[in-house]
C-alpha cells in the first residue's frame, strides 16, 4: 500500500522512467485549500483509450505482476479527499498524473519522506534530468539534478555518500523553510 505522497510520486515517476522518459518533473503546491500534486514526463505517451484504462486496478503494462494499483489508488484517494484526479497524455508527447487533495480531509495523505524519494530517482535513475518544485503560499523551493550534478563537479555525484547525504540535507531545509 502506498501510504503517503511521497510513495506516489515514486511509483508515479518510475512509470514515465519505463515509458522512456528522459525528463520528469514533480511539483507539488501546498498553497490554500487545496494540496495540488503533479508528475510530468516526456515518455511515450499513451492513447485515449489507455488513459482510461490506467485507473483500473487489473489493467498493467509490467509483466511481473497482473495488476497496477498505484494511479487507481492516487485516484481514489484523491476523490475521497474531496479533490480531483487526472491522467493527461499523447502518444510521442508524454504523460501528465495530476491529483489535488482537499487539505481539511481527515483522509488527506502526509507528503512522507520527499527528499528520500527524490535521492532515491536521482541516484536510480542518472540519465534522467529531474525537475521538481514545491510552493507554499508565496514561497517556492526548487531542485534540479542536472543543475545540482553540474554544481557538485558533473559526472553521477548522487553516487558519493557524503555529496548524497548533502543535497538530501539541502532539500529537506529547504522543503522544511517552506513551512515556517
């Protein structure tokens, strides 16, 4: 069971990462009442018709297993907290997840870790060019791993430890200053 946001843009992520995709973004808007959560990717892209299909928990693509409960569940969360969901996408354009979160629910998911998460698709997933933002109110702090590898001396930087622990220490303040 995916038990908290962060859980989500995981799964999320790593679909646009078997779609082919060589750019995500994540962005997630804790301004007002709503708490808005968006995966975009540049992979394949899907039909119409698979679009539909993607929010039934025994429709997959992955051979390993033969149901796919991430997006089903995002959708179902996301409406039992008074907010929307949508899977927006083209074909050779790429994917959009977006699910928004009433945030007086009771049912309203916690954001969990992010800054493990985002560590975890930088150092899993080097060829990609991470993009994520996250907006509180007038405040916005954001991360980018092409820019952060080039700032710590290039090559996959997200391999040696103590540069790891540091940009996570870096997100984490800097997610965490959003909220003071």
């Amino acid at each position: 069971m995916l038990e908290d946001l962060s859980h989500h843009i995981l799964d999320i992520a790593e679909n646009g990462v078997n779609a082919g995709a060589d750019e995500i973004s994540i962005s997630i808007d804790d301004s007002g009442d709503m708490l808005l959560l968006s995966v975009r990717d540049n992979g394949r892209g899907m039909t119409e018709e698979t679009v539909k299909a993607v929010v039934n928990p025994f429709y997959t693509t992955r051979t390993e297993r033969r149901v796919g409960l991430g997006l089903p569940f995002l959708k179902q969360l996301a409406e039992l907290c008074g907010g929307v969901f949508s899977v927006s996408s083209e074909p050779g354009r790429g994917t959009q997840v977006t699910a928004s979160f009433l945030k007086t629910s009771i049912d309203v998911p916690p954001l969990g870790d992010v800054p493990s998460t985002l560590m975890t698709l930088f150092i899993g997933y080097p060829g990609i060019a991470w993009k994520y933002i996250h907006r509180r109110n007038e405040k916005e702090f954001s991360a980018d791993s092409v820019e952060l590898r080039e700032a710590l001396g290039g090559g996959n930087v997200f391999l040696e430890p103590a540069l790891a622990l540091g940009v996570k220490e870096y997100i984490e303040t800097n997610i965490d200053e959003l909220y003071e």
